[in-house]
C-alpha cells in the first residue's frame, strides 16, 4: 500500500483541478448562452418596436380622428 500513496497524491489534486476546470468552464459558457438568448430577445423586441413606430396601423376601432373630442 505504500507504493499507491505517492501516485494517489499525485493524481487527486489533478483530478480535483480538472473536475473544478469542467464546472466553472460549464457555467461560464451556460452564462454566455444565456446572455445571447436575452440580447437576442432584447434586439428583436427593439426591431418590433421600430417597426411598430415606422408602420403604425390604420383604422383602429374606437379612435376619432376627424375633430374634436366632445
């Protein structure tokens, strides 16, 4: 048993380094995919916006354009 001793030594703190590596690489690119998701969402509800300002719609029931509000 005290030929293992030297080689476990060697190995777990690799094994610890490389597993901390794989969960804090894991979050980091969860993190990215996450904040392109939402800058997507962000951009594409801007672009709806802009289009909703550069089109507005025609005809809507209930608002009187033709004079004054009595």
């Amino acid at each position: 048993m005290d030929v293992v001793w030297p080689y476990l030594a060697a190995l777990v703190p690799t094994i610890f380094v490389a597993t901390l590596f794989y969960f804090l690489m894991k979050r980091i690119l969860e993190g990215d995919r996450n904040e392109r998701l939402a800058q997507r969402r962000f951009e594409n509800e801007q672009d709806a916006a802009e289009k909703a300002r550069e089109n507005p719609a025609h005809g809507d029931a209930g608002e009187n354009t033709d004079g004054p509000a009595v």
